[in-house]
C-alpha cells in the first residue's frame, strides 16, 4: 500500500494547476509544483507556509523537450518519485488547421500530449515501486470538434487515447491512469492572446470546484480507479 502523500502537479503558477496545489496542500499533501514562472510559484509557497504541506519547485519550460528530461530526472532524485502526478499544464491557441505554421502545431503537440508522455516516461518507472496514479487534465474537445480549436482538440484527443494505453499497460503494475474530463473553467487561460473568444466567464467551471475533484479522484482507495470524470458547467455556451 503506497501511504505517501506526494503530489507532483504540472502548470501549478496559475488557473486549474494553481487550485489544485492549494486543495492538495490543504488535505495535508506534500507537493512538487513545475511551471516556468519560478517567481509566481515561490508566492504560491509563501501564501501556503501555514500548511502542514512540504512545498517543492521545479522551473521547467514543457515546450522544451530537453528541459523536461533534466528538470523532471533531477526533481524526482531531490525530492523522490510521487504518489500522484496530475498532468494539467496546457495550452490552447485559436486558428484554422491548415493555416497554422508546423512551429506553432509541434508547441501545442509537445505542451498539451508529448510532454506527458516524456513526463510519464521519466517518473512511471520509479512509480512501479509503490504503484500511484497518474490524472492527466483534458477537455471535451477531446471528443467534440471545435472549429479554430483543431490542434488543441487534436491533442487532448490523443491525450485521453495515451492514458487509456497507459492504464492497460501499467495496471499490473498498480499504476493507474486516468483523466478528468473538463468543459470550461474560468481561469487566466481565457485571456492569452492566443485565444479570441468572448465567452460568459461567468457560466463556466470555477477552478475550485475542479480542483476538488481532482482531489476527490486522488484520494480514491488504491483498489480502485475512476478511469474518466467528465464535469461540465450547466449553464453557459460549453
Ligand atoms: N480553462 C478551461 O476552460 C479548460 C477546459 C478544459 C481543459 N483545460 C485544461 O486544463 C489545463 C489547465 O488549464 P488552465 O485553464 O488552468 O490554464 P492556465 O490558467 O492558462 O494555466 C496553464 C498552466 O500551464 C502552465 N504552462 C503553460 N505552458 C507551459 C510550458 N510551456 N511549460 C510549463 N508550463 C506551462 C502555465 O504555467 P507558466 O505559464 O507559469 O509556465 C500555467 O501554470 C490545461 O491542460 C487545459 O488544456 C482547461
């Protein structure tokens, strides 16, 4: 029975990422938190000092894929393997398929699907010790087109597809691996530059409420695994 409660959570400086490093810290779990923003992230660790939670920082730019092979080795060697790695740093970026440059389509693929699969890659073999699992962050746009959205749809689509393999190729390894499944939550991904939308912010997810969940789907008993979690908004367009 794997009892640590180590949690390494991708994209924590902001948005869905930032509320789960503040959920997880409040239930008493140990976390390593990776972003490119250093500084936002040494802020988030100052608010959580209160908390019985050991609070980790790793700088790392996922769109480089020989950053995440030195960052993530390194991390797991100074701060040990976890118990829980949540998958959520993404990106999005409005424009037609066959528009956009081949530069602008490997970022979205190596942020959104590659880099999860570097990620696993570096950390599964040292999870197989204890077992663990793994969340992997997606969207509905992994199984619903949106226009404009093509290479994001693209790369959650796969995402879900590379956490199904991964659940039946690790499942004797007590390994599990699962996705939630997120309709649109306010958080500051709505207002890069890359997206042109004016959607109710109002209407969509809070990221409290995801994080919960994602806490929730965290804290299920070993012997059991909630292999998707859709949570949509009721109101709003999506
Ligand atoms: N918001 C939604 O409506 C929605 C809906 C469905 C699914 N999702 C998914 O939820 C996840 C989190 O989204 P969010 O809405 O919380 O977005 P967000 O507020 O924009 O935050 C994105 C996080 O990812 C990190 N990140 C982005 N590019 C990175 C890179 N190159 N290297 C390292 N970290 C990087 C950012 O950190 P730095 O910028 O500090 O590096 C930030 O912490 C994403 O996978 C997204 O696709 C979001």
């Amino acid at each position: 029975m794997n009892k640590l409660k180590l949690a390494y959570i991708t994209g924590a400086s902001k948005g869905i990422g930032r509320s789960t490093a503040i959920a997880f810290a409040n239930a008493g779990w140990d976390l390593i938190l990776l972003s490119r923003d250093l500084v936002i992230m040494e802020k988030l660790r100052d608010e959580l000092s209160g908390m019985n939670s050991k609070i980790n920082l790793v700088k790392c730019d996922l769109s480089n894929a020989h950053e995440i092979e030195n960052s993530v080795k390194e991390s797991i060697k100074k701060y040990g393997c976890p118990s829980v790695l949540i998958n959520n740093a993404g990106c999005a970026f409005n424009g037609n398929l066959v528009e956009m440059s081949l530069k602008k389509w490997q970022e979205i693929i190596q942020i959104n699907l590659t880099s999860v699969f570097q990620i696993c890659s570096l950390i599964v073999p040292s999870m197989r010790k204890n077992g663990g699992l793994i969340i992997n962050v997606s969207s509905h746009a992994s199984y619903k087109p949106f226009t404009q959205w093509g290479a994001y749809c693209v790369s959650k689509s796969a995402l879900a597809m590379f956490t199904k393999c991964l659940r039946e190729e690790e499942r004797s390894n007590s390994i599990r691996a699962c996705t939630i499944t997120l309709g649109s939550v306010n958080t500051p991904l709505w207002d890069s530059e890359s997206i042109k939308s004016d959607f109710d912010r109002n209407s969509m997810l809070s990221s409290s409420n995801v994080s919960n969940t994602i806490l929730y789907m965290a804290e299920q008993p070993e012997s059991q695994i909630i292999e998707d979690l859709t949570l949509m908004p009721v109101g709003g367009t999506f």
